[in-house]
C-alpha cells in the first residue's frame, strides 16, 4: 500500500508575501519568449472572449436596447472590470501567493493548510491566527468544490469558444446555418484526438497564433473608433454607474453577460509556474490589453455606428471578402484557447491524484523536456464526449453562454477567500489589511457570481451538477483512502514487535530484495505479514518503502529518500515527492544507494496488495459512499504503473477489507 495522503513541506517559509520566480529558471534574455508564450496558453481563453462578450450583453432575455447610453455604460463596465478584476486582483495580488512557484487553487488550498516553519524547524504561526480543524477542514472543502467548478468551465469553453468562432460563417450568408454545428463538432473532435500526441510540437504555434489574433483584433477595431471616437468616453466609470441607476435590477442582470469579458482571469494564476510572473505581466499589458480594449471599443463603435442592425458585433467589424479569413483566425485561436484549457485540467487532475483526492489515473508525459506536458485519456474522453454534448444539446453560443459564468465566478470567489488565509496565516497580514483588500475583491467576485445565478434554469445547472458530482469524487476518495488507512494501521503490527519475532524464529532467508510498500512507515504492513505467514521465508534485504506527497510542487532530489537501516536485513525508505511529480519506485532505489541500501532490479520483487473492499464494515461512511469508494478503488489506475514498478517483478496479494 502506498500513502496518497499529503505530508506538510518540512521546507521554511518566508514571512513576508515574496512574487513567484520572475524567470522560472530562465535568464533574462528568455523573458520575450516567455511572454509569447504566455500569449498561447495563458490568454487564450480571456483573449477569445471578445467573440462573444459584447454580442451576450445585447441579447435577450437580459440583453438591452442598442443605445448611445447603454453601449456606453456596457463598455465601460467591462474596461473597468478588466482593469480592477485581472488587473488589480489577480496579476497584482493573487499572483504572490506562490506555492514555490506554482499558482492554481488546488496550489493556493496546499499553501494554506501548510503551515510555515520557523528558522528552528517548528511552526512560525502565532496562537492568534493558527486555524482551527474546523476552519482547516471548510477552506479544504471549498477549494475542492472550486477546483471541481473548473471542469465545468473547461468543458463549457471549448465549445462555446469554437462554436462562436465559426458561426462566423453565418454572418456571410445564411446557407452556412445548417453546417455550424456539425463543422464544430468535427473540429472538437478532432482537437480531442490530437492529445495523445501531447502538446510539444503544436505548443511551439501557440504565441504566435495568439499574437496574430491579438493584432488582428485590434486592426480591425480601430477604423471603427477612428469613426465614433466618442465610445472612448466609456473609459469613464461614471457612464457604468448610470448604466446601474439606470436599469436598476436588468443592469445588474446584464453583469452575468459582462463578466464573459473576465473568464480567463484564472488561468493568468494557474499557470504560473509555467512562465513565471513576469512574463505573463509583459504580455497582458503589451500586447493582450491594448489589443482586447481596441477591440472592444471597435465593436462599441460599431453598435453606435449602425445601431440595432447589428447582428454579431465581433464579426461585423469586417466586410466582404476579409469575413472569411477572419473566421478561419478565430477558428485557430479558439482551438488554441480551448488547448489551454484541457491542458489545465490535464494539470489539475494530476495535483488531485497527487493530493489524494482522486483515485489513480493515467498520466502519460508527452514531452522528454517539459515536464508539464501530460496527457491524461480518461479526462480527455469526458471532455470531448461533453463538449460534443453541448454543442449538439444548445446548438447556438448565445445558449451556451446561458450556461456559462457561473462555474468560473465561483471560482474567483473561493481564491479570494483562501487569499485572505494565505495572507493572514503565511505573510501576517493583519485582518484588517487582508479583510479590506479581500472584501474589495469579493464585492466584485460576488455580484457577478450572484448575476449569473439567474442563469441556473437555463443552463448553468450544468457546470455545477458537475462540480458537485467531481467533488462527490474527490470527498469520497478522500475519506475512504482514510478509512482503509485506518484498517491497516489496525491491521499493522508496530516494527519493533516484528524484529522481536524474528529474532526468536530466525526464519530462512533467500537472496534479493524485497520492496514491500506501506502507509506507514512505523509498521509492518498486512501484505509483508501474509507473505510471512503463507511463505515462512523472508529475502535478505527487505525494505519498507512509503511514498508521500508533499504540499509543495516540487521536492528536490537531494530531500527526496529518507533511508534508515532498522537491522536484521530491514530497512525503512521514506520517499516525498511534489504535487506536480509523479513518482517512481526504481529512481526511489537508485537514490538509496548514497545511504548505503543498494539494490539490483534483476533480484528485486515488488509486493503489492489488492484489496477486496466490502460494504459491510464499521467505518462511519455512507453505504452509498462505500460503494463508490469500491467502484473507484477497481477502476483505478493500479500501483504497478502509476509507480512505475517493472511489471514482471511484482507479486501481488490479496487482501478483503471491510470498510
């Protein structure tokens, strides 16, 4: 048995709120690249977004009249809701809650709930602001269900990325109605089925895709603005405000479309660790920015321009022949929009598994360079067959943006609220300073989060059944893992008692070793037990190996094995390895030789147990957990590769448990 569960950073930690590694390794002449791309993965999704946004605001049922005033006061809401949502929150502030680096709420829960270690080792935390079990276990649960919410958001973005895109074809000729759909389905599909050959080689045309579309955007916006040049009043917020005084309860309906402009914001935190702060900052403010602001007052110009003939905003800012090239740019940056996003839940499914709160999967690295490229089938087919089923179920982006907002929203929510823990708990904010700041970002995060809840009925119930069903996942992996822990604990005889034993019997001994693994290190675990007791022999070396995740992202090599010789041929192995690392049992045996356990893969075996889990047991869970946890448990990927243990040297016994 090998531990899932997490193991806090042994690492110190830096009092003061410190930017993530400008660089990530990289010298400075690298940063150009770097920021290209970040251009590609980073601002696929919020760089798309002009697509639909503008289009959404004028769209019943929460849609307004095409007026002076509310093209005016829209525009402005959704200049200053990029200025003061990506701007303010996250590229200033939520970017410095760096977990070693890494960004992504999954990172920002491990950063939280580990707490900082003083220069002598021991917790730096003062009695006053340490977090009650409690507090621990709600801030765990709500960065689950936010992490949850972000599969939602990237089945719900591919498609309705795409299917924007080529409903360009529409605006050219209606012949092209009945062909919009199917055309993005092929599309869909065919981005699915490209991930198996990872991402490295289509990665490289990711920036300058994305940098030709952020050029093209803004070229086509501002012969528009050159012509209604008043739309750049919409810079002042006053013209927000009275869009509000207004509409009064339909204004504030109309943020559930404004907020369409802001929902890649989260991604700029999520990866990060990819880029690194600086780059991504020199992006967004030389190229994404400016390139989205003149776009989005060309399309503002437009509406002023011509008024309600305006079908498609976006579209309608070219003509004639230039129409189609359009379409076939925004086709591109759309898939590479949606790219970014399945990459991310590929990333997010590994720090789950790593975290222990997913059952094993498949994790294959597509790339011998960059570690971050992976490809993970089972979440690849359940993105594709969703996005397929969206398309095919709401036929039109105007729909599917129905669906759309609430899961992302919900998500900002929750970083901000974990924001302020990290803040108090890891920088000594006072609450005062985090409360205010925090309470700023929350004010925004919530009215958009509550505009979107009118979406519920027609649409939206979809990203959250399917946040609740992924968390149902991740809480009953969890608790079960916890449970069976808890069962070989009970079944575990301590070692001491062991050696004693063997001392007394001096059982015969074969050449080799034998790796028996265990979740606890202090143990000895049931399978070593039943191989002894069916057996009667034990090999001459045998060593006890446990493997760890930590809450960082990565563990230096040089930290990664703890090696104790117990005697008697017995040896404790301790291996920890980061959220972002997927472990691997033969590199645990060659690092152990520089601590003197040296062993030779041709007489090595591996032994492994397979338990038979039973309902039927008194572990406190739900029966309808405990069958979850047991369909889980034979459907998960095995320990065989998932530890990349050679196949042909491993001995598996099994073991029933009832839970």
């Amino acid at each position: 048995m090998s531990s899932s569960d997490a193991s806090a950073s042994p690492g110190p930690s830096s009092p003061a709120p410190e930017p993530a590694p400008e660089t990530h390794g990289h010298t400075s002449g690298s940063i150009t690249k770097l920021a290209l791309g970040a251009l590609g993965v980073v601002y696929g999704d919020i760089g798309t977004s002009p697509l639909y946004s503008v289009k959404e605001c004028f769209t019943q049922p929460h849609g307004v009249a095409i007026n002076e005033a509310n093209v005016l006061g829209i525009l402005s809401l959704i200049v200053w809701s990029l200025v003061l949502v990506v701007v303010a929150k996250y590229i200033t502030f939520i970017m410095r809650a760096d977990n070693d680096g890494e960004g992504g709420i999954l990172a920002l829960l491990a950063l939280v709930i580990r707490p900082p270690r003083g220069a002598n080792g021991g917790d730096s935390v003062p009695a006053s602001r340490r977090m009650s079990p409690k507090t621990t276990v709600f801030l765990v649960f709500m960065g689950l269900f936010g992490s949850a919410l972000l599969y939602g958001d990237g089945m719900i973005t591919p498609a309705i990325s795409v299917l924007s895109a080529v409903e360009g074809l529409s605006v050219a000729t209606h012949a092209f109605d009945k062909v919009v759909v199917p055309i993005t389905c092929v599309i869909l599909v065919g981005l699915f089925l490209v991930q198996r050959r990872g991402t490295a080689k289509v990665g490289a045309i990711f920036g300058p895709v994305m940098l030709v579309w952020f050029f093209a955007i803004a070229a086509i916006g501002v012969p528009w603005i050159l012509k209604a040049p008043r739309i750049l009043h919409a810079l002042n917020p006053v013209h927000g405000v009275r869009f509000f005084i207004d509409h009064g309860t339909h204004g504030f309906l109309v943020l559930g479309s404004v907020v369409l402009c802001i929902t890649g914001g989260e991604a700029l935190y999520a990866d990060m660790g990819h880029f690194g702060v600086r780059p991504i900052r020199i992006a967004w403010y030389a190229v994404a920015l400016p390139a989205l602001l003149l776009n989005y007052f060309g399309q503002g110009a437009l509406l002023l321009t011509k008024g309600a003939s305006v079908g498609h905003p976006f579209f309608e800012l070219v003509s004639g022949w230039m129409l189609y090239p359009m379409v076939v740019v925004a086709t591109v940056a759309t898939v590479v929009a949606s790219q970014a996003l399945i990459s991310g839940a590929f990333s997010l499914t590994q720090q789950a598994v790593q975290l222990g709160y997913c059952p094993r999967v498949a994790i294959v690295h597509t790339s011998g360079e960059a570690e971050g490229q992976i490809y993970v089938p089972e979440v690849n087919n359940l993105l594709m067959v969703a996005c397929v089923a969206l398309v095919l179920a709401f036929e039109k982006s105007e729909n599917l943006a129905a669906a759309y907002g609430i899961a992302v929203t919900g998500t900002m929510s929750i970083t901000s609220v974990l924001f302020y823990y990290a803040a108090r708990n890891r920088w000594g904010w006072s609450k005062l300073k985090a409360g205010s700041l925090v309470g700023g970002f929350l004010i925004f995060d919530l009215a958009f989060f509550s505009s979107n809840l009118v979406k519920f009925m027609h649409g939206g119930w979809f990203p959250v059944v399917i946040a609740i069903a992924i968390f149902t996942i991740m809480t009953t992996w969890k608790r079960g893992r916890a449970a069976l822990g808890a069962y070989m604990r009970s079944a575990t005889l301590p070692l001491e008692a062991f050696m004693i034993d063997l001392e007394a019997m001096k059982p015969h001994r074969v050449q080799g070793t034998a790796v028996f693994m265990t979740s606890n290190p202090e143990g000895v675990p049931p399978v070593l037990l039943h191989h002894f007791k069916h057996n009667k022999v034990l090999h001459k070396q045998v060593l006890l190996l446990s493997v760890l995740t930590a809450h960082a992202p990565q563990v230096q090599r040089k930290e990664r094995v703890t090696v104790t010789e117990v005697g008697q041929g017995f040896w404790q192995v301790s291996a920890s390895y980061g959220f972002l690392e997927q472990p691997n049992v033969p590199e645990i045996l060659g690092l152990c030789a520089s601590s003197g356990l040296r062993t030779h893969q041709s007489d090595t075996s591996y032994y492994l147990g397979r338990e038979t889990l039973l309902t039927t047991g008194k572990s406190g869970m739900a029966r309808w957990r405990k069958i979850l946890f047991s369909f889980l448990s034979r459907n998960a990927r095995t320990a065989t590769s998932f530890f990349h243990i050679p196949p042909n040297r491993v001995v598996e016994m099994g073991i029933q448990v009832e839970l």
